[in-house]
C-alpha cells in the first residue's frame, strides 16, 4: 500500500466511525434488513437515489424515516397516488389577496430525505417532477429556479403485487435511479423478534447520531477513496459485455439482451463500490464491492428481448452469467 492511499484509508477509518453507531440505532427498530440498510446508505453517501421493491410490510417507510431522525434531517413522506399533480410534489404560485401578489408555495419535494411511496400509482407527468427534481436538484416553479437542499436523497417504493391502475416507469426513467433493491421477507428468527418487540407497547426510541453537515463531508471522502486501474477496467467489462456480450464470451446471451447498461451504470457502479469501501471502513475498493453492489446497478438497466421471456430467463439470471464469467482482478 503506497503512501497517499494509506493516508486515504486512515481518514476514512476516522471519518466512517460514525457508521457502526448509524446502524446500531437503526437496528433499534429495524429487525433484520442489514443488506437493504447497507445498499440506502450507499445509496446516501454516493450521492444518488433509489428505487425499492418489495411486498407491503417489510419495514421499508420504518428504515427511511428512521434513517432522518438518526442523521437530523429534514423528512417528507409523498403517498403517490392517481390524482396527484406535479404541484402537490414541487410546489405552486398562491395569491394573497391582502398584498394582491402571488407568493410562492414550496411542495414537499423541499425537503433533505424524500420517500416516494408507491411511485408507480402516480401519472407520468407527476413521476417526471420528481425525477426531474432527483436530475437537476433543482425546481422551477412558474418562472423562478429554486436549488433543492444538500444532501438531497430520494427514495422511491414500487409494490410489484398490484399492477392494476398503475403507471409503470418507463426503462429512460428508471435508469435515473442509482440502485434497484429488492427487499425480502425476514426468515422465522428474525420475524419471531419483530413479534416479541412490536407487541408490548413500548416506544422504541432512536437517538441521533450525525447532522446533515456529516453526510455532506462523508461524500466528499468517498469520492477521493482510491479505485485501482484494474478495478476500472473490471467494471467497464461488467458493463459493456452487457451491450456485446459475445465479445466477452457469453454468445448464448446476445438473442437475450435487447439493451445494455447505459455509461450511467459505469459511474454509478464505480461511486457505489467506493461508497461500499467507505461502510466497511477501507480508502481503497477491491473486487468485493463491485459485486456486492453489482446486481443492484444493472437490474434496471438490461433489457431483455421476448426471446429471453419467452424461455423465462430474468435479467438475475443474465447478470450472475455475466459475473461468473468475466474475470475477476
């Protein structure tokens, strides 16, 4: 280890500290989960968004709302739902008759931590205020420009059970989403302790632990935390032998794949894994990182032909192919 990333690795040792004690609290409240609790806070310190899938009841509103409390931020929960306009989201112009001028109404969107319940419920053009909100951090409202908070994190659910009256996100959307998790049920140990705690009418309290100001630091360490060429090049390979798999070895899986990952999927996979290095308390990313966070980069971004539905292969399926056969540095 040369000198400037053994410097990098103990500023990063001192500055993640706080980590262990942020997940400490949450698991004050959340039993289990420890995989979706890592991925939000890469998702966080990585400076990007998220999108959720799971069934209703898997402590997904719990974790996030606890997650605001725990770093003191500002907090907005938005039910989408059919009738919803983009003004209930960004805000709108109101008329005070006492001045006879319009005055501007921010919309919940103004806010540090933003979860988007049920984004699916709600028409394309609501969805679009909010991604266009999540792109340029920033909001117009008639013709006034309004920046959005720092950190600014949105974190979106989709319930896959119901899809009747819904509004699916179309493929260019969802590709603005850092990570797509799926969350799963918690095993019999895990959901017998949620019984035991939730069924005595005690109120669990979480206590905060960083501000704001911290998250905004942690993000800047984590851009400087050190990535190897090697691991650069792996993760180019991950994602371009999605686009031309038959350069990669992988000819049976070119009639399966319509569209590659996007260079989107490049970056975030490379900001992602340095997050990654920073929760486990490490200035540099190895190989590990990338696969840990991998599936969750490039779920949304392979889409597959109807030959690959037809013989019912899924896009887990296409990226575990991929990860098995690309070589590891």
């Amino acid at each position: 280890m040369n000198k400037d990333i053994k410097e990098i690795n103990e500023k990063v040792i001192k500055a993640s500290k706080f980590i262990d004690e942020l997940k400490n609290e949450l698991h004050k409240v959340i039993i289990g989960q420890e995989e979706m609790i890592e991925k939000i806070l890469i998702g966080l310190l990585s400076n990007g968004h998220i999108l959720l899938e799971g069934v209703p009841g898997l402590a997904k509103t719990l974790t996030i709302k606890s997650l605001a409390r725990i770093i003191q931020t500002q907090f907005q929960r938005i039910q989408f739902t059919p009738d919803l306009l983009p003004a209930d989201l960004i805000g709108t112009l109101i008329f005070n008759q006492k001045t006879g001028t319009f005055v501007t109404k921010k919309g919940p969107v103004f806010s540090n931590i933003i979860l988007a319940d049920e984004i699916n419920r709600a028409p394309a053009k609501v969805q679009s205020a909010l991604l266009e909100a999540m792109q340029e951090r920033q909001v117009t409202i008639s013709d006034e420009t309004f920046k959005l908070p720092d950190p600014f994190f949105v974190l979106a659910t989709q319930n896959p059970i119901e899809q009747e009256g819904t509004y699916p996100l179309p493929e260019a959307q969802i590709d603005r989403f850092m990570l797509k998790l799926k969350v799963v049920y918690p095993d019999k140990k895990e959901e017998k302790e949620i019984v035991n705690r939730y069924t005595t009418g005690e109120k669990i309290n979480i206590d905060p632990v960083i501000k704001a100001a911290d998250i905004l630091k942690a993000q800047e360490m984590v851009n400087d935390i050190y990535i190897d060429d090697k691991i650069v090049n792996y993760i180019l390979e991950l994602v371009f032998s999605t686009r031309n798999p038959e350069n990669y070895g992988l000819k049976d899986l070119k009639n399966l794949i319509q569209w590659g990952g996007s260079p989107r999927a490049s970056l975030y996979l490379t900001m992602a894994a340095k997050a990654n290095a920073f929760l486990k308390h490490r200035g540099y990313v190895i190989p590990d990182d990338v696969r840990f966070i991998g599936f969750d980069v490039l779920r949304h971004r392979i889409i597959l032909t109807y030959e690959a539905e037809a013989e019912e292969v899924t896009t887990e399926d296409v990226i575990r192919k991929i990860f098995d056969t690309i070589e590891v540095p």
